[in-house]
C-alpha cells in the first residue's frame, strides 16, 4: 500500500513542478495567465468501511486551474497594441475559420488592412453603418483599416451639419466709412479689414478665398468676396447692420452665389467649373449668439472655418477606452472605423487552453457574452499597451521549492517502505 501511497505523491509533485515551470517559462508572454496545480485525497472505499477504518491511498491531480488575475499594463506606444483593463477577452476568428479568445493584444495589419494577430487570427468587432457613421451592436466581423483607399473630398457648404462657413470676428467700431462706391479692384485702404479662407470644390481642390469687411456707413459694413486671377472675381456677399452695443441687427444674409466662381477667376486655376455648385452661407451666429461684433477694440478673427476638406490618406488610428477604432486621415478629417468586441463567460475556468495563447468555448464554460467595452461588467481599451503575465516569478520560486521538498518526502516514504520489506525478507 505505502509504495503505491508514495508514488502518487509523486506523480502529482512531478505534475506540481511541470505547472510552476510551465509559468515561469510564460513570465513574459503576454496576456498569459498562471496555472494552479490543484490536488484531492484518495481512499480504498470498501462496503461497510466506516469512520476511521477507511485508510488513505494517496493523492491525486484533480485539476489545473487557470487564475484570471488581471495583469500589469505595460506602455509600448505602438498604434496596434491594445490591453484589456479589467473583466473581457478580445474575439479572434482563426485561419480555419473557428473562433477563439485571448487576452493578447499584440496586433498588426495584414495587406488587406485587417487588424490580426502574430499568426493570423482575425480580431473581431462591430462595423459602422457607412464609413464614418454610427457603430450598432450587432453581429462581429473582421475589423478592417482603410489602408487601401483615401476619404473623398466634400465640397465646401455641402455637410448636412453646419454647412458654408462659420465666421466669428470684432470690426472696429471707430473705423471710419467708406461712402463712395466700392472701386474693382479694391484699393489697398478697403483690405485693411480682411482674412482669407480655403475652399474647396467637389473634387479636393483647394481654393483660396479673399473675405473683406468695408465700413460703408454709421454701424453698416459691406462683405466683400475677392480672388485674383486671370478674370479676378469681385462681388459684394452681403450687408451687416449693428446696434449701437456692436450686435448685428435684422437676419443678415451673406453667402457666395452657386456657380459664381469659374477656374480663370483664380491663380492657379481648377479645371472644375461653376464653383461652387450650390450657395455657400457665411454664418455669424443668430440673434442672441451673433459671432459677428463691432466693438471698440480692434479689428480680430477669432475663428474662420468651413465644412469642405481634400481627399485623404491614412495616417494614423486612435482607440478610446470604449473600444472605437478612430481612422485620422491626412486632411485632418477623422472617421470611426469599427469597435473592439470584448466578450465575458460565466465559467472562465471551463474554457479549454489552446496553442499561442487562445482559448475557446466549451459546455463547461457556457456561452460567450459579448459586448462593447466599458459595458455593463466589460472592462476598457487601452491603446499603446499590452496586458504583461499575471505570473509572480517570487511566489512561483517559492512554489518550486516546496513541490521539490513534497517530491523528495514522497520518495522517502517508498524508501522506507522497502528497508520495511528488506527486513522481513531477512528474517529467518
């Protein structure tokens, strides 16, 4: 009996060191979660056996548990390196097609722009519904980079929120009239008060607007658009009319006429034609919040901007801790790509280890959970930083040392156990 006790003690001290140097070797591999070796007694059951007449038999492995502690987050500053702060795990779909889970967010981009991991498995995440639109929960899919395309231009006053331009700027209230009829070209006095703003046409083109403001009379300033080329453009765009606080009065309209810049008006020119194809609005607020003033201070342009942009590569990405993956592209324009899928089991001790850091859905683990980050129990995204092993090398060494003196304690009992048998065997 004793010899069979002993070499059960070590089997499962030999399975004790195999979990603790299979722990050490992963210290640095991330993502990687820390195994426990956990051990139940035996006994020789026999009918009628009661209390203390049921003698032991041994030990036995009854499992190697997995201890999901969240590990240290770890800075790399790689666009591509995403860690999972708190509870989730990032969905990958395989090669072959299954679908596995891992804590490891050391991606990259294949030449298809799917963000993968170092052997190819797919992350998965939610799609907008059109480039730069909102991102429903729904089914997952593959998330894809748009590495392969650049964003089509907009032309400037066709954005369906705040379109044309938006103006905020002081005239000085003690500048004094211009009463004789605005001159073509303007003299150099009326651009005294004057900014200029790119535009751009339906393909990208950049056009180069001149804005002047021309005092024509007591609280009344006429805006002046201006280019200089060829067949230089030169229109009035509106009128403002102030009180005597400096705020606009009536509802001013200013805005550049459809078609009312063609490609010889300019320097260099287009080849587009007719710009702009729709009415482009200069928008200064609306009463109660004018952005245009005259004040008694100088003349200043707090801020210029329209709603066109050029075409556009990409340049770089930003994840938020909610998991959405923001495409920023060369012309300043940023667009939401997609969003990381994070998913949740009710058994995380039920799930089956595989090869390169993965695990995947068994009865015992029951069925995925998923959900966007910072949801309900999910934990957050964080980009530039990787989740290192939640393995304590200390605790492991100490570990070591005491399966090595539980092995050698167990190889004592067997030893004994034969000096026992040899001296029976000596009897005479």
């Amino acid at each position: 009996m004793s010899f069979g006790t002993g070499l059960s003690g070590l089997n499962a001290a030999s399975k004790n060191l195999d979990v603790i140097g299979h722990n050490i070797a992963n210290a640095n591999t991330t993502g990687f979660k820390n195994q426990r070796a956990e051990f139940a007694e035996m006994y020789a059951m026999s009918l009628g056996a009661t209390g203390g007449s049921n003698g032991g038999i041994g030990v036995s492995v009854a499992s190697v548990a997995q201890l999901f502690t969240q590990g240290n987050l770890k800075i790399t500053g790689n666009n591509l390196d995403f860690a999972i702060n708190g509870e989730g795990l990032f969905k990958v779909r395989m090669t072959d097609g299954s679908v596995s889970y891992t804590r490891n967010g050391e991606f990259k981009l294949d030449k298809d722009g799917r963000i993968i991991t170092n052997n190819g498995a797919r992350l998965q995440g939610y799609l907008p519904t059109a480039p730069g639109g909102p991102i429903p929960m729904g089914v997952t899919a593959d998330l894809v980079l748009p590495t392969g395309s650049v964003v089509a231009p907009r032309e400037t006053g066709s954005s369906t929120t705040n379109p044309g331009i938006q103006l905020s700027a002081n005239l000085p209230a003690d500048a004094p009239p211009f009463t004789a009829p605005i001159p073509t070209p303007l003299t150099s006095d009326l651009k005294k008060y004057g900014t200029v703003i790119t535009l751009y046409d339906q393909q990208g083109n950049g056009i180069p607007f001149q804005l002047y403001f021309i005092k024509t009379a007591a609280n009344t300033w006429q805006v002046v658009g201006r280019m200089d080329g060829a067949s230089p453009y030169q229109a009035s765009l509106g009128t403002v009319n102030f009180d005597a606080a400096g705020q606009v009065t009536g509802t001013p309209t200013l805005s550049i006429p459809a078609g009312a810049i063609a490609a010889n008006n300019y320097s260099p020119g287009v080849p587009s034609a007719n710009f702009p194809s729709a009415a482009i609005a200069i928008n200064i607020g609306s009463t109660g919040a004018w952005t245009l003033t005259q004040y008694g201070s100088p003349f200043s342009v707090y801020d210029l901007k329209q709603d066109g942009y050029a075409p556009g590569e990409l340049s770089s990405i930003v994840v938020s801790e909610q998991g959405v993956i923001t495409a920023r592209y060369s012309n300043g324009v940023s667009q939401d790509a997609g969003q990381v899928a994070l998913v949740r089991f009710r058994n995380l001790q039920g799930l089956e280890p595989i090869n390169g850091g993965y695990w995947r859905e068994t009865f015992v683990s029951g069925q995925p959970i998923e959900g966007q980050p910072l949801t309900g129990r999910f934990g957050s995204i964080r980009q530039n930083a990787l989740e290192e092993s939640n393995v304590d090398l200390t605790q492991e060494l100490v570990n070591m040392i005491v399966a090595q003196r539980h092995y050698q304690a167990n190889a004592q009992t067997i030893k004994t156990q034969d000096q026992v048998q040899q001296t029976l065997v000596n009897l005479r």
